[in-house]
C-alpha cells in the first residue's frame, strides 16, 4: 500500500474513533470519517496483542493491506478508514477474509456504486 494512502498519526486516528461512525461483522470492525482534504481514502489496520504474537497480527495487517490496495479502485475517495481485526479472523483463509472486509465495506456504503 502507497504511503500516502495510510493513516498513522495518532491524533487522525482519535478523530476517527471520535467522530466516526463505525459497522463491525464477526471479522473486522470499520471506522471511518469523511476528509475532504484529501484526494483519495487513507487506511489505519489495528490489531491487538489479545489477537496473538507479532507475527500473527503482522500476517493478518499485510492480507488486510492488501485486500484493501486490490479493491482500492472500488473504495470511496475522501475518508478515513479504520480496521480493527477481531479474534473471528484468526484462521480465516485469504478469500475469506476478503469477502468480510468487502461485507463490511458494503453495509458501511464505502464502497463505490456499481455501473452498470
């Protein structure tokens, strides 16, 4: 994932968390919050030490790094978007775990309309 689509800042993520909205399924839970600054969507993946060892999360924060940065041309533009990996991804395949993070982008209506 581009550098400039990440979120990393604290204080971006407590705006999120602060003034956000929020969908959660099993899986993931999504926060995000409208920018109208910047010209794309930034991401921040969260995954806590409850989850399992470093490499454990680090695994499951690069397949959600790159399930985002293939469908990035279906995420809406201007939004702040942040993943918390819950303990219901654990185990899950790669296709699995794509088909819920596009669940939870679909009823959190960041994804884009369909043409067509």
């Amino acid at each position: 994932m581009q550098k400039k689509l990440r979120l990393r800042n604290r204080a971006d993520f407590s705006r999120v968390y602060r003034h956000g909205k929020s969908f959660a399924n099993h899986q993931f839970v999504v926060y995000w919050s409208y920018k109208k600054d910047i010209e794309q969507f930034r991401v921040g993946i969260s995954v806590s030490k409850k989850i399992g060892n470093a490499v454990v999360r680090n695994r499951l924060r690069r397949q959600v790094k790159e399930i985002v940065r293939s469908h990035q041309h279906e995420i809406a533009k201007h939004m702040d978007i942040i993943f918390i990996v819950r303990k219901g991804a654990l185990g899950k395949s790669y296709q699995e775990l794509e088909r819920s993070v596009l669940h939870v982008l679909r009823k959190s209506s960041l994804l884009k309309p369909k043409k067509g």
